[in-house]
C-alpha cells in the first residue's frame, strides 16, 4: 500500500512541479502575474482531486484483497480440520471389535461397516487434495499427509483382504446351536480375526504414527493464528 500511495503521490508532485517551473518561467520573463494564481490554484486541486480518488480506489482493492486473504485462511483452517476429522473417523473405525457384531443382525451390521470403511478412505482421498490446495506451501503438513494417505493405502487394502473371511466366519458363529458345530466356528472365527490383526498391526501402527506427526504439525500451525491445539489429548 505504501508502494502504490508513494507512486500516485509522486505523480501529483511531478505535475505540480511541472506547473511551478512554468509559472517562475513565466515570472522571470514578467509575463506572470497576478491573474496566474487562481488558473494554478485550480489546477493543483483537480491534481489533489484525482489523487484522493486514486488513493481511494487503492484503499477499496486492498480491502478486497484483505477480505480474500481472511477468507483463504479460514478455508485453509477448514479443510485442515476436515482432514483431521477423516483421520480420527477411520483411526474409530479400525479400532471396532468384530465381536461387537454379534447378537445383531449381522449380516446387515457387518455390511454396512464395511461400506463406511470404504467411504472413509475414499473421502479421505478427497480431502487430502483439498488440504494440498490450501497448503502446498506448508511442507511439514503436506509431508505428513503424504505419509497418512499412503499408510491408509495399506490399512484400506489389508481390510479388503481379509474382511470378507471375517464376515464368513462370524457368520457361520451365528448361525451355529449346537455345541460341536458352535465351538469350532468360534475357533475359526478366532483364527480369522487373529491373522486379520496380525497383518494389519504395522500398517495401523504406521498409520497412527503419522497421525500424530500431523497432529504436532498442526499444533504449530494454529499456534501462528494465536491458537492452542493440544494433540497429546488425542494421542493414544
């Protein structure tokens, strides 16, 4: 702003100069007079005029451009903490017991999670481009994005992997009365889910690693708006 206010000003003061050297021009060679001063006068307050007007246009632009600036950053506030949102939907919906399904209808339980499963990971998909819209400068977020979208890769796969054995052998869990028959598709069941956690514990504790990398990315990045985000109350 001061750039702009010292250009325009130094526009006015060339033409009132510009006139000043013409008017002592024509005083030296007695050809001013008294009748010069009004025409100078009027000259200089449309110069003034139309550099009040400038200015005040400058001031309406820079207002514009603050407003813009206020809303990009409450955009980039938002799409951060959307971001964080997926994060911690898909952390809760990883941590789910199999075993909270059953005595439920099961079948539909069973599918209706693994539909939110997909739909989490996929918006987190949608939210990571969103957050490198808004923060590509910010390496220390997109890095840690990076590495929470790639370990959610993993996670993704994994479950696709083993959750439909899961849903097969809690199935047949339920659909079993008789002592014999229940007893070993408890062991299967047990044996399915126990291979499931065996392969997905690096990927999940990678994934919460990250996590919480982010966590302490983002600490500092509202401490810079003067706000306190306190991650080590989310850790676990």
């Amino acid at each position: 702003m001061e750039e702009m206010i010292t250009f325009f000003g130094g526009i006015a003061f060339y033409f009132l100069l510009d006139l000043l050297k013409s008017y002592y021009k024509k005083k030296i060679e007695n050809e001013a007079n008294i009748e010069d001063l009004p025409e100078l006068t009027k000259v200089t307050e449309i110069i003034q005029q139309h550099f009040r007007k400038e200015l005040s246009t400058i001031n309406a632009q820079l207002s514009i451009l603050t407003k813009q600036s206020s809303i990009i950053d409450e955009k980039s506030i938002q799409v951060l903490n959307q971001f964080f949102e997926r994060c911690l939907e898909i952390r809760d919906l990883h941590s789910q017991s199999f075993g909270d399904f059953i005595g439920k209808d099961l079948a539909q339980v069973m599918t209706e999670y693994q539909i939110s499963v997909e739909i989490a990971h996929r918006k987190l998909y949608s939210d990571y481009h969103n957050l490198v819209l808004f923060h590509i400068k910010n390496t220390d977020i997109i890095e840690n994005a990076n590495d929470i979208v790639s370990s959610s890769h993993l996670v993704r796969q994994t479950f696709k992997k083993h959750f439909g054995f899961i849903k097969i052998s809690l199935l047949n869990e339920a659909g079993y009365s008789t002592n014999s028959a229940y007893k070993e598709a408890v062991e299967n069941s047990d044996k399915v889910t126990i291979e499931y956690y065996a392969d997905q514990k690096p990927n999940y504790d990678l994934f919460n690693k990250n996590f919480n990398s982010l966590l302490k990315s983002m600490s500092k990045y509202f401490s810079e708006y003067g706000l306190k985000f306190k991650h080590e109350e989310l850790e676990r």
